[in-house]
C-alpha cells in the first residue's frame, strides 16, 4: 500500500516543492536561533566557565605550593645559615680560648723563669754578701787575733793577702 | 501544489522537538553537573571540538549553526521511523534547502573575506559556475537519494513481507484448525529446545512457527482479517541500517560538507 502510494507521488517526491522549501528555510532559521539561544551558548558558556575555574585553581594551588616551597628554602638557608653561624663562634671561642691558654701558660712560665732568675741572683747576691761580710768579719778577728799574738803591726797589705789566702782555702773547704 | 505537505508538518515536528528538548537540556546549568548535564555537555563539546577541528578555531562560532544543521538531518531522517510521518529529508525540498543555505553562506563568506571584485573574479574560469551549481545539488541529491532510498526500500521490504505473510498463514489457515495446532506444536517444541539448548537459530523458527501459528488461529477465529505476522522482526534489523545508520552518516556527510565548503570560504585571518 505504502509503496504504491509512494511510487504514484514519485513524481511529486523528486521536485521541488517551493513552500515546502520555503518553511524548511524558516524552521530551520528557527531551529538554529533558538537551539543557539537555549542550548549552545549557555552550555558553551557553562563550560568555559568552569574550565576557567578550574585553571583558577590549578594556577592558585601552584602559586601557593611555590610560595610554600620558596618559604622552606628561605627557612633552610636561615637555619643552614644559623649553623654555620654557632660553628663560627663556637671555633672562634675555641681558638680564642686555646690562644689565651697558651699565652697565659707562656706567661706563667716566663714569669716563673724570671721570679726563678731572680732569686737565684738574690742568692748569689745575699751569698756574695755574707761571704764579704764573713770575710770582713774573719780578716777583722784574725788581725785583732794576728796582732795580740804577734804583738806588732804587719803591714795592711800583706793582712789582706794571707786574709784572702785563707779565704780561698775556706771557700773551696766549703763547696 | 500543497501548500502543506507531510515533509512541512514533519520538518515542523522535528523542529518543535528539538527546540524543546534544547530548552530543557539547557536549562538550570549548574557548576557540578548532574547525569543530563554531563551529556549535554559532552555532545556541545563533541560538536564544538569537530567544528574546531574541520573549521579551524577561528570558526568555532559556526558551531550553533552546524549543530541545528545536523540535529536537524538526524531528525528528520529518524522522523520517519515514527510511521506517521515520512522522513523530511527523503524530500528533495528539504535537503536542496539546506544545501543551497551553505552555498549562500560560502558566498556571503567569500565576500566578506575577499571582496565582492574576487569574488567575481572566481568565475573568469566559467567551470566554476558548473561547480556551484553541481555543489548544492550533488549534497542535496545524495542526502536525498540516500534516505529515500532507505525509505522505499524499508517499504517494499514490509510489502513484500505482507504478501509472504498472508500466503503462509492463510496456507495454515486454510487447512482448518488441526494444521494450526500441529503448526503451534512444532513451534512450541522448536522454542522449548531453543531455550534448553540456548540456540538462537532453533528459537528463531520456533517463534516464526508460533507466530504463524497465532496469526492462523486468530484469522480462524475471526479476531482480525489478516495478520501479517511475517512484519515482525526482519525490518527491526534492516531498519537500524536503512534509518539509524543511514541517517547518522548522511547528517554527519552534510554537515561536515558544510563545515568544508564554508571554512574554505573563512580562512584564518592574518
């Protein structure tokens, strides 16, 4: 049946019909306007807006994971800085330190050598003293000893001789 | 000449069904999607993307018009399969329309781009006339020919499937009441064996004998005059090339047609 009535409007089916065109033109203005109205723009706008939002915050959390990494590089140089900082004094202080140690141990000792050299000269010193003195002393008695058994003067040059004589002979008995 | 004819009310229809349907499928956009959303979306996007990809970025604002343009092919085909109304692109009126709208684009846009003086200058070469011309009309006729084919095709298909129909089952019929039964017997038995085995061949012809079967026993009861029972099936299978696939290429051929021609005519400016 169908067939039959398609062959008889074969005629018809191959041209053209111009109202027929002529409303096709205009449904399909329509259907352009309007699917571009309430479909196409709004979609497409939708999604713009989200993929604009979503580059927002991809770009927004990479600014913030830089700005968190450029603050951990700042705060291990800080603190890398502050280490060597306490390593620097720390071997300053222990430098300064062993310096001082030493210079107070020179010091103790030249102090010592002096104080040492120093007395061993007041030793000397009191010792040729005493001796002087023991020797006045000895040449004195001898001679007020010489002169009551001799019973004469001798003369002062050959006293001090024989004294210094005996002196020597002392000296060496007593070293 | 009609002034109104099946393919005005059928191109009609599909226009107030897809505006419709844009309507609703546009509306309360939201920032996180729902199902309808998310498919809307992807189809806008597929559409901009093929437009981007044939046209160059610079005409993706010819998206709109693409789109309609091939919504409105796969409509009019699929229209068809309603069978109240034949299909508005088996109407060479419709298609001829459309591609004479691209020609008047291609040359609108070769104005714009290049001047009206280049434009005429493209026909010192008169070949080029036969060319414009044969361009809406070879798009035309094979969107055409292609869907009115499909379309007679799937007709002659039911016809020829009616006539089968009433020769078989008015054999069945016309040996009374036992050739039904038996007819209904084996058709059961083909069917029961079909489902124990799980063969598709044994089910198919056991539903064909019960189906011929049913139709004779109705006929003989006097329920309907003839039951053209053969109908079933066959055209379900030739239809989703004839009218799905046919028509999803044909609209896919014309657009992208269009999208060709008229991107030529808009090259990116420098």
């Amino acid at each position: 049946m169908l067939i039959l009535t398609e062959v008889t409007q074969f005629e018809s089916l191959v041209g053209v019909n111009p109202w027929t065109a002529l409303f096709t033109f205009c449904n399909m203005i329509i259907t352009f306007l309007l699917l571009k109205k309430f479909l196409f723009k709004p979609v497409k706008k939708m999604i713009d807006e989200r993929q604009k939002e979503i580059d927002d915050m991809y770009r927004e959390a990479q600014a913030s994971k830089d700005e968190a990494a450029r603050l951990q590089a700042d705060y291990e140089e800080h603190l890398s800085s502050a280490r060597a900082e306490r390593d620097e004094i720390l071997r300053d202080a222990v430098s300064r330190a062993r310096k001082r140690e030493t210079e107070i141990l020179t010091e103790a000792k030249s102090d010592a050598a002096a104080l040492l050299a120093k007395a061993e000269s007041d030793i000397a010193q009191e010792k040729k003293k005493a001796l002087n003195e023991v020797k006045n002393e000895i040449s004195s008695i001898s001679i007020s000893i010489a002169a009551q058994v001799v019973g004469r003067e001798i003369s002062e040059a050959d006293h001090a001789r024989l004294v210094s004589d005996f002196i020597g002979k002392l000296g060496e008995g007593d070293d | 000449m009609n002034v109104i004819t099946q393919t005005t009310v059928a191109s009609f229809v599909v226009m107030v069904l897809l505006c419709a349907a844009g309507y609703f499928l546009g509306r309360n956009l939201k920032k996180r999607p729902g199902r309808m959303q998310v498919i809307t979306e992807k189809g806008v996007s597929m559409l901009y993307n093929l437009v981007e990809e044939t046209m160059g970025k610079h005409n993706a604002y010819w998206t709109p018009y693409i789109g309609a343009l091939f919504l409105s092919s796969i409509g009019g085909s699929l229209i068809g399969m309603t069978g109240i109304l034949r299909s508005a692109t088996s109407d060479v009126s419709t298609t001829l329309t459309w591609a004479l709208m691209t020609s008047f684009l291609v040359w609108g846009c070769t104005i714009k781009n290049s001047g009206f003086k280049n434009f005429l200058k493209g026909y010192i070469n008169p070949l080029n006339i036969v060319s414009d011309i044969a361009q809406p009309v070879s798009m035309a006729f094979r969107h055409f020919g292609n869907i009115m084919g499909g379309g007679v095709l799937m007709s002659i298909l039911y016809t020829g499937l009616a006539g089968l129909s009433s020769l078989v089952v008015g054999a069945v019929r016309s040996n009374g009441w036992a050739v039904t039964g038996v007819t209904a017997a084996v058709g059961a038995v083909l069917l029961l064996t079909g489902f124990k085995k799980g063969k598709l061949a044994l089910k198919i012809f056991g539903a064909v004998f019960a189906g011929i079967a049913v139709a004779a026993a109705l006929e003989l009861s006097g329920v309907f005059g003839e039951v053209p029972i053969l109908e079933v099936g066959i055209p379900a299978v030739l239809s989703l090339y004839f009218d799905i696939f046919s028509g999803g290429i044909q609209a896919l051929v014309f657009s992208l047609l269009t999208m060709v021609y008229v991107g030529m005519a808009c090259p990116p400016r420098r």
